[in-house]
C-alpha cells in the first residue's frame, strides 16, 4: 500500500492506464489476426478487414500503446500481403 497521498493516485492511475492500453491492445491483435486470416484465405473482404486493422494500429499509435515505427512496420507488411493477393 503507498503511504502518501501522491503514490495513491499514481497507483489509481496506473490502473486505469493499465486497463486502457489492455482493452486497446486486445482489440488491436483480434483485428490483425482477422485481417491476417482474410489475407491468408484471399476473401473478398480482406481489404476490409486490413482497413480495420490499419485504424487499430493507427489508433494504438495515437494513445502510446505502441510505438510509431511498429504501427508503420505492420501497416506495410500487412498492405504488401494484400497486394500480393491482388496480383494473383
């Protein structure tokens, strides 16, 4: 338990970030293995589902639940996988 004041908002704090960048990782690795398996079985949704998932990147990015250059280094990878499927 803290023993100040401060340490116990720092800690009420912390919790609710921990809960937020939780909820908004899940949501992130559930919309990239969507998209991952939309690619991986060519559906015609597929783009669809890459869109979902660049704005779950895009927004993890925004509230520092991931750094700048792994959103940017998954939207390539994902956006190459789809247009490889494209050309096929």
């Amino acid at each position: 338990m803290p023993n100040k004041p401060a340490a116990a908002k720092a800690l009420r704090q912390t919790k609710k970030h921990t809960a937020r960048n939780r909820a908004i990782q899940a949501k992130l690795e559930i919309a990239l293995k969507q998209a991952r398996r939309a690619i991986t079985a060519q559906a015609k949704e597929a783009g669809v589902n890459v869109k979902a998932a660049i704005k779950s990147l895009d927004r993890a990015y925004q509230k520092g639940v991931i750094k700048k250059n792994t959103a940017a280094r998954k939207k390539s990878r994902l956006m190459k996988a789809l247009h490889a499927i494209a050309k096929k």
